[in-house]
C-alpha cells in the first residue's frame, strides 16, 4: 500500500509548488496539515514566502489560513559573537551570500 502512495504524494507536492511568486516548498502532513518551508537571505523573506505560500494553498480551497506552529532558524544562530563578527568582516573582504541562510517552517491547515 504504501509503494501505491509515494506517486500520489509526489503528484501532490508537485502540483501544490507549481505557478507561485512565492519560494516555499508545501509538504502535505497527516490529519489534513501542510508544512511550508521557506528559505531566504533573511528571516523576514523566509517568513513572508512560507506564509504566502500557504495563503496560496488555502485560498485555492477556499478556505482561510490556520498556523499550527512557526519554526525559525538561522545558519548563524550557534555562531559566537565572535564568529557572527568575523563572518561580517569576511563578507566586506569576499561577497560571498547566500540566499539560504534563513529558514523558516510553517505547520498549518485551510479551514
């Protein structure tokens, strides 16, 4: 029953992620719950793109956005002051960025 499942799931995550502004993965969850997991360059994309993401979901079903629970992490947030000041120093020295050091996970239903 199981390997009946998996091409299902995949048709649903593909066709849950196509035709978006906004850059979120939706991963469908059990008891009718979703994940939106966004990544940014800072928290405030991440966020706006996870829940954007998941307003787009749930408005395709006419029905209103519910979060069940936010997670938020940081590449920098086990860095001591220390390293976070010598990564901001690097920075001026090699541009290096990424557009993925924010991550922000939502757990939520349509309603």
């Amino acid at each position: 029953m199981q390997i009946k499942t998996l091409p299902l799931l995949a048709v649903t995550v593909l066709s849950l992620s196509a035709c978006s502004s906004f850059k979120a993965t939706i991963l469908p969850q059990q008891n009718n719950t979703y994940s939106a997991v966004a990544m940014a360059d800072n928290a405030k994309d991440a966020l706006d793109n996870a829940v954007g993401k998941a307003n787009e979901i749930c408005k395709d079903q006419k029905k209103k956005l519910v979060v069940l629970n936010r997670e938020d992490e940081s590449k920098n947030d086990g860095d001591s002051a220390l390293t976070q000041m010598a990564k901001s120093v690097a920075s001026y020295v090699l541009p290096i960025r990424s557009d993925q050091d924010y991550k922000t996970t939502l757990l939520f239903r349509c309603e």
